[in-house]
C-alpha cells in the first residue's frame, strides 16, 4: 500500500481506546495479514475495507487489532480498532 496518499485527520478512522490497551501483550505480525476491516471515520461515517491488513494486535480481555486500510477514495489510514471490527480476508 505504499506511495497512496494518506486519509486526512478529519476523515481518518477513531480508534478504540488506548486505555483499553494498557496492560494487554501487543503481537506484531510477522507480515501484514490481509483482512477486511469496519471503520468509523471521525466524521461519524462508517464503511467496510476490503483492502486492509493487520499489522500488530493485542491479547488479553479487550483484544484490538492495529489495521493499515485504505478508505473510500483509495487513500492509506492506519487506526487500532476492536478485533470484533476485523475478520480475515
């Protein structure tokens, strides 16, 4: 996904809490895993990626995954969303 303009602040993805991730053992991947990935932008919309990839996650009671998405218009985003909020591709 490299040389793809980034998602601007406005339009990028809100996270899960950082709080939630305190405590809790982060993986990093190996490689990117592709997945498909929901994301709620900060302007309240929510869409499916299907281009996305894993990069890092943590274990524990409140699991999140560190995803690299590309949004709507083709552009690169990185967020940690709930693993809930992820599913492989």
């Amino acid at each position: 996904m490299g040389g793809v303009e980034r998602v601007p602040l406005h339009e990028s993805a809100l996270e899960a809490p950082t709080e939630a991730r305190e405590g809790a053992t982060r993986v990093e991947a190996p490689e990117p895993v592709p997945v498909k990935v929901w994301i709620v932008t900060a302007r309240g919309k929510a869409f499916l990626s299907e281009q996305a990839r894993a990069i890092a996650w943590t274990t524990g009671r409140h699991p999140q995954v560190q995803v690299e998405y590309l949004d709507r218009g083709g552009r690169r985003g990185f967020a940690w969303v709930w693993a809930s909020a992820v599913r492989r591709a």
